[in-house]
C-alpha cells in the first residue's frame, strides 16, 4: 500500500463520518420540527425548555439517550448480543 492510497481512504473515512453525522443532526432537528407542529395541531406547549425556542432539545435528547443504561438479557451472551447489536447498526448506517 502506498500512502497515497491511505490518505485517500483516510479522505474518504473522515466525509462519510462528516456525513453521517451531518444526517443524524437534521433528523434531530426534523424530529423537532414534528414535535413542535403536533404540539401546535394539539394546541399544547411544545418542546421549549431547553435553549431558546426549544432549539438545544435534540441535543439534550441525544445526550440523555447517550446516558441510557444498557439492558443485557441476563440469559444471553453479551458479546453475541453486542456483536450483533453493532453488526445491525453498521448495516442500518451504511444502507
């Protein structure tokens, strides 16, 4: 291999994670933006709390979804239960 060829994957590897993370931000914010038109259609307060007009809401949803306890079946394997847990997900993200 030449180094050429591994900065170009390297490239290549960094704008797909740019990418990725640039998608899974504005479906945060979309998921916002459906919250706050179902708590208008449902005439309540919607998402508001957190920063001005609610915007910091989907950062404080990832972090406490961050925060989450990982529930293990106690009968299962759980390096086959996060083996194919993380397997799922590569294929979810790279679809």
């Amino acid at each position: 291999m030449t180094v050429p060829y591994l900065v170009n994957l390297l490239v290549i590897i960094l704008l797909s994670v740019v990418k990725v993370v640039c998608l899974l931000i504005a479906i945060a914010y979309f998921t916002l933006a459906e919250r706050k038109i179902m708590a208008a259609v449902q005439r309540r307060v919607g998402p508001n709390v957190v920063g001005p007009f609610g915007l910091l809401q989907p950062l404080a949803d990832g972090l406490k979804l961050a925060g989450k306890e990982l529930a293990i079946p106690t009968q299962a394997s759980s390096r086959i239960f996060l083996t194919v847990a993380m397997t799922v997900l590569l294929f979810a993200l790279s679809g």
